[in-house]
C-alpha cells in the first residue's frame, strides 16, 4: 500500500474570545478608523435585526430569518469585495448587502412579500435574497463562468448556512468550479443548525471546509466570531479569484443566538443552556473590548452609536411604512416575458376586481 495524496484544513483566528491578538494584525486592521467602521456595521446589523423581529411579531412584515451572533461574518465578507465583485446570496446575509449599498427600507419591503424588494436601488450586479436551500450555488458558478470567458477581473462570493452543504446543488456548483478554475470564492456560514438539525446529524465530516477537496481546491475554517480574521480569509480568497480563477471554500464556525427564523421555535430542540454558553464568543463584545484596549473606544462613543444606529433604523422603518402596497395585478408581471392569454385574462380580471 502507498499513500497517494494527504490534506490538510487550517484554521484562522487573529482576535480571540477574550479579545486578545493570537495571529499577525493584517494592514487593513492596523487602521483603527476602518476597525470602528466594522464594528458599526456590527451594531447597525444586530439593531436592525431586533427592530425586523419585532416588525414580524406585529405583523408589518412577513417570516424573518435572524443573523444575531452572526454579524461578524456578513460585515466582513461583505467588507472584503471590491465594488466590481458578485454577492450571490442565501437570506441571512442583510449585513453584508447594506455594505454593497441595499437600503434597510428595500430588505424590509422583501421580507413583507414585496417582489419590489428584489430590486436595488443601488444597481449592480448582486443577486437578490435566496430562500431555495443551495440552490445559489449553481447561480453563482454560472456568473463566475461568465466572467471567465469575458476575461473580467471580477469575483463572485456565495454563500450558504451548514444546511445546504448536505444539498446536491452544493457539490454540482463546487464541482465545476473545480473543474473549470472559476473566480469564485464559496462562504459556509457553519452556525450549527440546519433548522432543527445539529450539523453533528448531518454530516459525518470532521469539517465542512474539507468538502472542497472532492471539488479539487482549497477548503479552510475561520473563526466566525471574529471579524479581523473573516474579512482577511475572504479578501485573500477573492483576490486570487480573481486574478488566479481559482476558487476557494470558506467556513465560517458561528452560532445561531436566534430561532432558524421567526416560524421556529429552537427552545423545542436546542438544548438548554447551550445559547449562553455560546454567546461568550460573540463578535460585538469581541471587537468593542479590542477597541476599548487600543483606546480607540469609549463609553460615551458606545452610546453614541447606539442611539444613530437606532435612528438610521427607525427612519428606515418609517421610509418602508410609506411605500404605497403594490397593486395586486402585478404578481403575474415578471412570470413571462409575454403573458400567456390565460394568464393575461386573469391579470385584467385582478386589476377589475381591485378598482
């Protein structure tokens, strides 16, 4: 017997949980200016993010997918893309698409049932939400090839939750990405529950990332709690993306400090204690304890930006409470470029109906 090839999986982590350095300071985190801006980016995401639930809860706005304890992997990989780059996205990434320039206004108008809210104001070419499990993958492996044969020096980062690596899709994208030498870069948001699954239920794999290795590229792990090291991963991945075509798998270890969404109810299969136990690695406090260290970071600056990200929400909220209710007739607008006679019936019948 001889052995034909060996791997291996490394592991990022540059800010541990107690908030010390463990790993060189990358240039971009040298900037405490640009390290506060990450962390704003932080609290505006979990602001918003309890302000959606409880627009849920009352009813203005449809089923919400949480991204609390999450914050630090959408705000930096969202942080790392150039303007220029593809976010194809599953539906926790609202942090990471207020970076790309979405409107808070524009992902509540989504989460009521607002085709509208697919729409960007911005323009780009990112990709709306995606509820369908793994299935983005597919799509971005699509653009990436597009972009290979255009010759653009452009990347596509898409991700998905832990669930959807279980997903055929997951493995079809990878594949050929693989095969082809894509500019893609694929992020795992591992945050330990595919709905009411454990990720120990779901896969007998040591990790998620070595998944890449059937794909013929590289898989690494990062410390998702930390945002210095995600932001770094995921910038080195996408720039030899696009300069190199060559893709690279990411998964990022968090955990879910929410219901899978507000339909859920974790208390049912989450054992107890285990959220708190957890919730010691969470990115804020991580951040915010290192700034406060390097003297960058005051109390009075916390309140501060407690207060105007509160207020960026709620006018938010308001921009979104006034936007006229789209006409009913409109759900057959974007079913076919020209409506069957069947469907066109309906539609008059609709507009009929409503006047």
């Amino acid at each position: 017997m001889e052995i034909v090839a060996h791997f291996e999986i490394p592991y990022f982590q540059i800010l541990n949980p107690v908030s010390q350095l463990v790993g060189a300071l990358p240039d971009f985190a040298k900037n405490s200016d640009h390290l506060i801006q990450l962390y704003r980016a932080m609290v505006l995401s979990r602001v918003f993010d309890t302000k959606s639930i409880a627009l849920q809860r009352t009813g203005k706005i449809g089923t919400y997918p949480s991204t609390r304890g999450q914050e630090a992997v959408f705000v930096g990989m969202g942080d790392a893309m150039a303007k220029e780059d593809v976010l194809v996205p599953y539906y926790r990434d609202t942090a990471a698409l207020l970076q790309r320039g979405v409107t808070m206004a524009e992902i509540l108008l989504y989460w009521s049932g607002d085709e509208r809210g697919n729409c960007f104001a911005c323009g780009g070419d990112d990709l709306p939400f995606s509820i369908p499990v793994g299935s983005q993958g597919l799509l971005a492996a699509g653009i990436a090839t597009a972009l290979k044969i255009k010759k653009e020096k452009r990347a596509v980062l898409t991700v998905c939750g832990d669930g959807a690596t279980s997903e055929g899709e997951f493995y079809e994208a990878m594949n050929v990405a693989g095969v082809w030498g894509l500019p893609i870069v694929f992020v795992i948001n591992n945050n330990q529950w595919a709905i009411s699954l454990p990720r120990s239920a779901q896969t007998a794999a040591q990790t998620l990332a070595q998944k890449a290795i059937a794909a013929g590229f590289l898989g690494e792990q990062v410390d998702g709690n930390d945002v210095i090291a995600v932001r770094e991963r995921v910038a080195v991945a996408l720039s030899k993306a696009r300069q190199q075509h060559v893709p690279t798998l990411i998964e990022v270890i968090s955990y879910r400090q929410s219901d899978h969404t507000t339909a859920d109810d974790a208390s049912r299969y989450e054992p107890q204690g285990l959220r708190d136990t957890e919730w010691k690695n969470e990115p804020l406090g991580r951040l915010r304890l290192y700034l406060e260290g390097q003297g960058v970071w005051s109390a009075l600056q916390e309140e501060k930006l407690q207060t105007d990200c509160m207020k960026e929400v709620e006018n938010a909220v308001h921009t979104f409470s006034t936007i006229p209710l789209a006409l009913p007739e409109t759900m057959f607008d974007d079913l076919y470029e020209t409506l069957p006679d069947a469907y066109a019936k309906q539609r008059e019948q609709v507009r009929k109906d409503h006047e």
